[in-house]
C-alpha cells in the first residue's frame, strides 16, 4: 500500500541520525552523574527514545499500516508481560509475611 | 463440476510424481501430507512408551525395567508427544492443507517457508531420536534445573537442541498462518465470514509467534549452563531454579493452547456440519479463541504453587488462571447449544465431536482445581495432574485430530473412509480412554505423585484399571491406522462435497488441483449458511442425500 | 488480477502489492519472535540485577564505557547507511545501492572488531565465567552472573550480527547482479528491518550491561 | 498386594486435610453438575434432533445476547467463589502459627534428612506428637526435591541454595506417606518414607530414647567453635566482627545503608556469602564457609545463633538443654 510509494527525504534521516548520535552520548555522560534510583529509569526512557526513533523513522513504523503498528505494539507489549508477571514473583517475596515466600 | 467428470484432472496427487517431487514440494497440500506421515510415525512412539509406562505400573514393585530406564521411558513419551505430535499435530497437517483452501488462496503466504518448517520438524526430531538411540535422556519433558544443568548424566543437550529446531518449525509455521489469513483471502471473505477452524488457527499462530521464542532462549540459556558450567539457574552462583520454572511455563502454559486451540477450531466445523446450523453465538466463538490465546500467556504461575515463587504471585496468578475458564466455558455452552434445533447426524466425525466436548469439559473442569490454591498445594504434581492434562490433550486436542481426519480424508485423499468399522473404533477409543485416565483422578487425590516408578501398594486397583484401558486405548488407535490405508485403495471415491458442508475447500474436486480453485473464488455470504449451500446445490442440479 | 505482471510475483500471489505486503508482514512478525527471544534474556537480567544490584554495579564498571560508546555509535552509523540503501533502491541507483550495503557491511564488521578485542580483554582478565573466573573485591560470586548474563546477551547479540552481514552479502550480490529495481527491492527493504532491529538490541544492552552505577566508581 | 490397604480416598490427619477436603468436594459438585450437565444436553439434542432424512434442512436458529451473558456471568462468578475459598486455604497453609514446633529438612538424592531441635536425626523417617503444629524448615544439597505427605494435604518444594518453609498440624496418630513429589532423577520414586504420629507421651520417650548427641543448639555451637568462628564473633564484647546475642529476628543496619531482617536466609548467606551483605561499622573480612559447611551444619549453626536470645553472660551457655 502506501508503504512503498512513501519515500523519505534523506535530510529526515540525517536529522535523526543526529539525534541518535546526541541520545547516545548523553546516556553515557548521564551515568556518571549521581541520580539514586533515578538512574535507572533516565537510561531506560533515554534508550526507548533511541528505540522509538530507529523503528519510526528507519523502520518507516511512523508511515506504515495500521497493522504493522499493532504488530510491533503487541510484541513490546508481550516483552511487558514476560518482565511484569516474572517480576511479581521476584520482587514480593515476602510480601504476605510468609518466611521464605 | 459435470464437464469435468468426462476426463479427471490431474489433482495434486496425481500432478507430478516420485520421491523428489514430494520432498521439494512447495505446495501446501503435499507439505500437509508429509507433515501427516511425519507425525503419525512420532505419535506411535511416543504411544510405545505410553505402553511401556503402563506395563510397568502394572505391578507396585518396579520390575518390567530399571528406574533408569523407566524415567527415560516418561521423559521420551512426554518430549515426543509434546514437541513432536501435538504441537504440530492439526496446525501443521490440517491447517496446513485447510486454510489455504478455506480462504479462497492457491497456496500460504510462504512455500518455501513451510517446506523449510517440515524440515526443521524432520531435523528436530532427528536430534530426539538421536538423544534415544544414543541412551536416552531422563530429565523429564519439563527440564527442571539444577537436575538437567548439572545432574542429568543423560543426553539432555541432543534433546534440548533437537526441541529448539522443533521449536522454530512451530515459529515459522505460525507466522506462516498469520500472514497468509490477513493476506491472502479471497475478495469478500472478511474476517467474520472466516470458519471458525481459520480464527482458531490464527489465535493458535500468535501463541506459537509470541511464546515458542522464549522456550528457544531459555533452552539456550541452559544448553550454556550444562555445557560451559556457568550459571544463570544454578543456586551454586546465586543463580534462582525457579526463574527457569518462569520462563520455561511462560511457554508452556501457552503451549497447552496451541495443542487445544485448533482442536476447538476442528470441533466447530464438525458440529456446524453435522447439525446442518451455523455455530450458535459464531462471534462469541471466534473471540474466544483469540482471549485463550490472550489469557493463556496471563497464567503460568499456576504451575508453581508450591515452588517457592512468592505468596502474592500465587495469588495473582491463581486469579488470573480462574478468567481462562470463561472463554473455554463461551464454546462448549455454544457448541452445545448449535446442536438445538439441529438435524443431528451421527456420522465418525460427529462422534468424534460429541466425545471431544465431554472429555474437554471435564478437563477443563478439572482445570479449575488446579487453578483453586488451596487444592492444588495437595494435588500438584500428582497422577491428578497427569489425568487432567490427558483429558485435555488425548481426550481433547487427540479426539478432535481424529474427527477432523475422518472429516477431511475424502478431500485429501478422494476416498471414503469405511463408516462402521471408524463408529467402532471412535467407541473404542472413547471407552478405553476413560478406562485409562479416570481412575487418575482418584490415584492423584489419594496422593500418588507422578514419575514414579515404583509405588505403595494401595494405588495398585486404580494402576491395573488404568493399564486395562490403556490397551483397550490402543485397539482403539490400530483399527484407524489400519482403515486408513486400506480406503486410499479401496475405500469409496469421494465425491468433492460428502458432507454438504458450506466451506470453500468443498467447492473444490477431491482431491483438489494443485492450485486449489480453478477461479479465484468470491465470497457473498457469511460462514455456515446451509441455506444458501441448498440453493447452489438446487441450482447445480446436485441430489440432496 | 492478473493483468501485473513482474517476473518477481510468484504464482500464488495476485499482485505485486499483496506479495509486499505479505512479506513485511512476515518480516515484522519474525521480528516479534525475537523480541520476546532477546525478552527471556532481559528476563534474566532484570530479576538478577534486582536481587543483586550492588555486584551488577561493580561488575559493569570493568567493561569499557569509551569501547562500549563508540560501538553503539558505530552500529548507529551502520543503521543510517542501511536507510540510506533503502532509499537509493526506492529511488533506483543501484550504484549508490550496493555502496550503501558495502558501508553498511563495514560498520558492522568494524563492531564485530571492537567486541572482538572487548571480549579477548575479558578473557585475559579471567572474567569470562567459569573455572577460571577471578573477581577482586566483595561481589567476586554475584559478579559471575552478571558477566554470564553480558556474554550471553552480547553473544546472542553478535550471533544476529553475522547473520546480518550475511544477508547483506547476499544483498550486495543480488544488486550487482541487477535483481533490484524502482518496483521491486523487498529485499533490501525486509533486510533493513532486521539490521535495524539489531541495532535496538544493542541500545538496550548498551545503558543496561555498561552504565550501571558509574558515578560511585567514575 | 493386600486388598485391606485399597482405598478410595485419602486419610484425613491434619487441622488442613478437613479444609482442603471440603474445598475439594465443593469443587467436584460443580465439575459433576455441568459435566453432567453438558452430557444431558449432547445426548437429549443428538437424539431429539437426529436427523431424519438426509434432505432435512433445519431452520437456523439465531445467536441469543441474553444466554452468552448468562453462561459468561454465571461461570465467573462460581470461579470466583474457588479463587476466594482457595486463596483462604492456602494462606492459612502457608503461615506457620507461632507455637510450631521446628524440625529441619533437608533432602537430597534420594533420601530425605530431618533434625529435631532435640538433637535426635531421623532418616526417611519423621515422628512427631499429635495436636501439636510442625514447622518445617527445608532445604536442599542438590537438586529440587517436593515434600509431600498426601494425609496432610501438604506439599512444598526444597530447593537448594534456598529455605523453605511449610507447616502441618496433626491430628490422629498413625503412619502416614511421606513422598518427594518433585521429579529428583533416577531413585525419585525411593525416595518416600513415613511419618509417624504419636501421643505426646509416646513421642517424649520416643525422645529419650537413644544417645542424640546433643540438641541442635549445642551441636551448632561445638560447630561454631570447631571453625573458629569465636575467634572473632565472642559474646558480648565489640570486636573485628558483629556480636550475634539477640541477633536473630532482629533488624541489621548494612555498610551500604540498607537494612536486613536477620532470618534463617541471611545467616546461611551470610556464612555463605559473607560479603554480599556487610554489617554497617565493619570490615568485609570474613572468609566464606563454602564448602566447608554442610547443609545439615548450617542448619546447626542456625539454630545456635536462634538460641543466642538469653541476656545470659556466659557465652559457652547452651540456649537449651534436653
């Protein structure tokens, strides 16, 4: 459909590859500043921002049918419930006061 | 159809012939066929061990064959039937052979990718059987660690890659589907006009697609373990076992779905066919075979009640594992309720159905006990799981394989198939399999834990009785293989629509051309209308009955 | 329907469009499997950096953040060369086509290099796990499972990595052989997706396996 | 086989068994209702509707709203009433009432090794007095083991690396199963014996019978001082190392801030693992026991810090005596 008609100027793609660039080397500078347990979540939104930015424009997800889009929402979406449901083991033991559960 | 009946094309079977023109085949419908003739021969050994387990729990004392040998017995029996039967069973052979035609398509989306999927299958089972012949492997088919990283001294690599190459033969299949049913249909045939076998098929593909990656990763994860000794399970290093439990179940939890899912699928077009009535509540249907597929990858924890994950785990999972129940109790109250009013006929297929619908609703009834916390801390891993789980996939997905094949022989092969001895061995097989698995309820509620070799002598009735119908279960797996045969010969030439049935693959010859429909077929109305089938029919000038 | 005819449509498919279609669908859906492939990993990774955060931290500190750095910029700079491939195939210069792939293959190879030299690093430092494994300091057992946990991830990492170069082999072979044109260039398109995609990975595994808790240790 | 020992349903001989039972036969009528149902309905329609002449062409009957709500709710909300009911008995399964008498379980292939605190070591073999709770603290040398005593309807996995606990209450005397349920490798299925439950008086000379060498305590404590842990930990006096009086059930402050309840899992890992948690104002210097404990010695040493509750001066007091 509309997917191989629709080509992208190279200037959009120089301009993200720019911001690549510019995420990349803020995320390293970025961990050498001390943030707590902030560090964590700022390296994680840098690096989905990264993703978000690759999958759009280079993968062309921002120009694509409805249906790519779903399929990649619904593969990150399996992605969160693999770590999500996992994690509600690892991280609440203990919760109900049971020694060892 | 009349003008063609003076000179018979040449159908797929006839078109090309010789060894070559089948293994490089590219058509859907010969790659089903392979994939028939690859399976059948996984699932009579995989039923020689059933056997040889049975034997051996005839008698308390482990006296038919060491420990060793009967834990290689179960593993291989359960590894087989899993990964190299079930999983493929209807996807790879009738779904393969179907849903081209269902939708009005000459071929998959992908040939070449499904030939490669058949090998993959071939080569996966090669690695099994290697792992067999070499001594075995006994780990179970559930592969818990540390036992299979570090203790096994059995051939639980070759087993483990051989599972993995099976594994991606699943992935590409289900992608396969995927794309060919939001690709390929023919013009009109939106998606709620689609048969019901074609939505469970594509609930069945996502599953595949989304879990089956995550049991590659984690074999491989545990193929490093075992093979370069360092750890990500092994306690030893800090390492959790029970994270394997997670990822493994993330899987195969689902996968139990993918070996239900088309049988549900099978079960609607035999009980619309046979009752001449579209499925009652055909969208409620259709839907909940997609939320199965949802669902199912909400659940895993269920099977880890008492493995140390965390209380609040136990619960969350427990209460998510009760909302799969819904959807499962959506289509057997609807198939049920298709049958009112009907004009019930009670050709093989039908018995098939009929027996499907019971033995899942009583699997899935007992489902719900193992869901419940408070009873599966005493049942788990007991022969009430084991009964359970074989109400599902032998009494269930099993059934439904069989009443599909009968149902669908006349249009693979051209053939009838010879109704009275096929009535006998669907009552065989129902009997003998209730014979088999319903005192393993009992025997797991008083306790008896499973992969036992040896056993008290109290559970020694309920063994004997299983045994028993084992063998009954067995004749009544012969009689078909036997029948089978025999009709590619001489059993009756079929005519291109036995059942009057309204899908698209009965508007083609049996066996159908290579490329399926002479025409690109368009389609008008919705699926099971028998109404519009009785005018075609009327118009064509075909005989009713 | 069959009025289109290209010497690419195979028999089975009606149009040019419907077979595009068909295999970008595929190739978004494999790509999916591999997300939750790569996801079992991060799986691992992420209850083990929770269960034992400080030895991840110390751990992380020995890899080399200026190696690591410039290899995520180099696999971004092989990212916007294969964008730059699909663009010359949609606009048909072949020439600029089978240059891009080449530079495209290069970067990549020159990633493979790097990791080449960061893991030989490790391997003289005996922080590859196993019999051999030495860890100075208080987390030397936990540390263990974080380099597990690097090798595999960066190993199934690279895996994809010469996959990739393969295909891009094979790529460069078909340009030359002129099997791409303005109407049809799938391939270049479907293989960008999943050079792409490797490149994800990799800006996952970067912040996650270099950047933990660098402040403490500069 | 003895035709006496058949039975149909398990025997009943924990406060948990009657609960869990009653679960069970709430659940079995609901499966047998809509079993029975479902089969009264294939077998009234197949054979009210058969087909009667192969030209019958039924009239189609169209898809209700009203059923599909009420086969959806009416599940839900019996699946809801199992979730609730199972939830209950579980937690109370789960949490070990205070008074539970402690014996420790490990398990490997393929037998499995109980301590009383007494002292007394059994093998396969558990006996214990009736009407009074069992907390067992369980862990394993090797692989996965399950324990499982199917006339308590009480199971629970031993890990290892890892301690787990489960509970029971017995409440008749009798010899009953002990089972390991988890698939443990070649001798799984040897690996069963017996519990025994016996009157409290039965069971205190079942106590004293035998030289046990020692409680448990005490055993830990000659372990403590055969690996020179007292060199550096003494009673009552800051040195190198943390003081252990009272430690147990307390809340340790950690080097890097943190805090960490002093359970049985943070005294194995701290022998273990000496280093992963360190105890804020001391050194990480001492070396890890690995290899040099066995789990059965930990165990020990355990119950010895546990007894270290008394304000008594004396640090070579045994906490308990037989």
């Amino acid at each position: 459909m509309a997917e191989h008609e629709h080509v992208i100027k190279p200037k959009t793609y120089l301009l993200v590859f720019t911001a690549l660039i510019a995420l990349t080397i803020a995320t390293t500078l970025v961990s050498y500043v001390d943030l707590g347990a902030l560090s964590v979540a700022v390296a994680l939104v840098i690096a989905v921002t990264t993703m978000l930015l690759v999958a759009l424009f280079f993968m062309h997800v921002y120009y694509s049918r409805r249906l790519t889009q779903l399929v990649v929402a619904g593969g990150l979406l399996w992605l969160v419930i693999l770590l999500l449901l996992t994690m509600t083991d690892i991280a609440t033991r203990g919760w109900l006061g049971v020694p060892g559960k | 159809m009349i003008t063609t009946t003076t000179e018979p094309r040449a159908n797929y079977l006839t078109s090309d012939f010789g060894i070559k023109s089948w293994l490089l085949t590219t058509d859907h419908k010969r790659i089903g066929l392979l994939y028939l003739v690859t399976i059948t021969l996984f699932f009579i050994l995989g039923g020689l061990f059933a056997t040889l387990i049975r034997l051996e729990l005839l008698t308390p004392q482990g006296d038919l064959t060491s420990s060793e040998t009967y834990n290689k017995f179960f593993t291989l029996h359960g590894v087989i039937m899993i990964f190299l039967f079930l999983i493929p069973s209807i996807p790879a052979t009738m779904g393969n052979f179907l849903i081209p035609m269902m939708i009005g398509a000459k071929d998959l989306a992908f040939p070449r990718l499904n030939l490669l999927s058949w090998y993959l299958l071939v080569a996966g089972g090669a690695f099994t059987l290697y792992a067999m012949f070499a001594g075995g492997v006994d780990t179970g088919w559930t592969f818990y660690t540390p036992y299979s990283s570090t203790y096994s001294n059995t051939y639980v690599m070759a087993t483990a890659v051989g599972i993995f190459i099976a594994g991606f033969s699943s992935i590409l299949t289900g992608l396969n589907f995927i794309v060919t049913i939001h690709r390929m249909r023919a013009p009109g045939l939106t998606w709620f006009r689609l048969p019901l076998f074609v939505w469970a098929h594509y609930a069945t593909s996502l599953i595949q697609v989304l879990g089956t990656p995550v049991l590659a990763v984690t074999i491989v994860l545990l193929a490093i373990e075992r093979g370069f000794h360092i750890g990500i399970f092994d306690p030893a290093l800090g390492g959790d076992p029970v994270l394997f439990q997670h990822m493994f179940w993330f899987y195969s939890h689902p996968a139990v779905y993918i070996m239900i899912l088309p049988s549900m699928g099978v079960v609607s077009e035999l009980v619309s066919v046979f009752a001449r009535k579209r499925v009652f509540g055909y969208e409620f249907v259709a839907f909940s075979s997609v939320a199965i597929a949802v669902y199912g990858f909400l659940v895993w924890g269920h099977h880890m009640f008492v493995s140390s994950q965390s209380v609040y785990a136990g619960l969350v999972f427990s209460f998510l594992s009760f909302f799969v129940a819904i959807p499962s109790a959506i289509k057997v109250f609807n198939w049920t309720a298709t049958l009112y009013k009907g004009s019930i006929s009670y050709r093989t297929p039908m018995l098939y159905a009929f027996g499907f619908i019971g033995l899942f609703t009583i699997g899935g009834l007992t489902g719900l006990f193992l869901a419940t916390l408070g009873v599966d801390v005493h049942v788990h891993d007991t022969y009430f799981v084991v009964a359970h789980f074989h109400y599902i996939m032998v009494g269930g997905a099993l059934m439904a394989y069989l009443g599909g094949l009968h149902y669908w022989w006349p249009k693979m092969f051209g053939r009838m198939y010879p109704e009275g001895w096929a009535k006998l061995s669907a009552l065989v097989v129902f009997l003998g399999f209730n014979l088999t698995f319903f005192p393993q309820f009992l025997l797991g509620y008083l306790g008896m834990p499973r992969r036992y070799h040896a056993y008290p002598e109290e559970f020694q009735v309920l063994h004997v009785l299983s045994t028993a119908g084992a063998s009954v279960l067995a004749v009544g797996y012969v009689i078909p293989l036997i029948y089978f045969i025999w009709s590619l010969r001489y059993g009756a030439v079929a005519p291109a629509n036995p059942w009057h049935a309204t899908g698209l693959e009965w508007k083609t010859p049996s066996p159908p051309p290579t490329e399926n429909f002479e025409f690109t077929p368009v389609v008008t109305h919705e699926a099971y209308d028998y109404e519009a089938l009785a005018q075609e029919e009327e118009q064509e000038g075909v005989r009713v009955g | 329907m069959a009025s289109v005819h290209s010497p690419a449509l195979r028999h089975h498919f009606d149009t040019v469009e419907q077979q595009k279609d068909a295999s970008t669908l595929g190739m978004w859906i494999f790509l999916v499997t591999e997300i939750m492939f790569f996801g079992g990993a991060f799986a691992a990774y992420t209850v083990y950096r929770s269960l034992y955060p400080d030895a991840f931290a110390a751990a992380s500190n020995e890899l080399d953040i200026v190696l690591g750095a410039v290899n995520t910029a180099v696999l971004i700079v092989s990212s916007f060369t294969m964008v730059m491939a699909v663009y010359s195939a949609q606009t048909g210069r072949r020439k600029a086509l089978a240059g891009y792939l080449l530079a495209t293959m290069f970067f990549g190879l020159v990633f493979l290099v790097i990791k080449g030299f960061e893991w030989h690093h490790k391997w003289v430092e005996h922080h590859v796990p196993g019999p051999h494994f030495h860890f100075e300091g208080p987390y030397a057992d936990k540390a263990q499972m974080f380099f597990s946990l690097y090798f595999a991830m960066t190993g199934l990492h690279a895996l994809h990595m010469v996959i990739g170069l393969g295909i891009l082999a094979v790529l460069v072979w078909m340009t030359l052989r002129g099997a791409f044109s303005r109407e049809y260039y799938t391939p270049v398109d479907v293989s960008g997706l999943y050079w792409h995609f490797v490149d994800i990975i990799w800006i996952f595994l970067f912040p996650l396996l270099y950047l933990i808790g660098r402040h403490n240790h500069g | 086989m003895s035709p006496s020992s058949f039975r149909l349903f398990p025997e009943q001989a924990s406060t948990l068994a009657g609960s869990v039972d009653h679960l069970y036969f709430f659940l079995v009528g609901v499966a047998a209702f809509f079993s029975l149902l479902i089969f009264a309905l294939i077998f009234f329609f197949a054979i009210r509707h058969r087909r009667r002449s192969e030209a019958e062409r039924p009239q189609p009957v169209h898809g209700g709203l009203v059923l599909e709500v009420v086969w959806t709710v009416i599940p839900l909300g019996l699946v809801m009433v199992m979730f609730g009911w199972g939830a209950v008995v579980y937690l109370d399964g789960a949490r070990p009432p205070g008074d539970a008498m402690q014996v420790y379980v490990v398990g490997k292939q393929w037998m499995w090794k109980l301590q009383h605190m007494e002292g007394q070591r059994e093998i396969n073999e558990l006996h214990i007095p009736v009407g009074r709770a069992v907390r067992l603290t369980m862990t394993s040398e090797d692989v996965i083991h399950s324990f499982y005593v199917p006339a308590f309807r009480m199971k629970y996995d031993v890990l290892p690396g890892r301690y787990t606990t489960a509970w029971f209450k017995p409440t008749k005397t009798g010899k009953y199963h002990l089972f390991c349920a988890e698939y443990c490798g070649t001798r799984h299925s040897g690996m069963i014996g017996w519990v025994y439950v016996m009157e409290p008086a039965e069971y205190e000379a079942w106590l004293g019978g035998g030289g046990t060498g020692g409680s448990l305590a005490s055993n830990g404590e000659k372990l403590f001082q055969e690996l020179a842990c007292t060199n550096c930990h003494r009673t009552g006096e800051r040195g190198r190392c943390p003081d252990l009086m009272n430690l147990f059930g307390s809340t340790v402050k950690l080097a890097d801030g943190g805090t960490v309840k002093a359970d049985e899992a943070y005294l194995r890992e701290s022998i273990l693992y000496p280093n992963a948690k360190v105890v804020a104002g001391y050194q990480p210097i001492m070396p890890t026991f690995q290899g040099l404990v066995t789990e059965e010695g930990l165990l020990q040493l355990i119950e010895y810090v546990k007894s270290l509750k008394e304000k008594s001066a004396t640090e070579t007091m045994p906490a308990r005596r037989n």
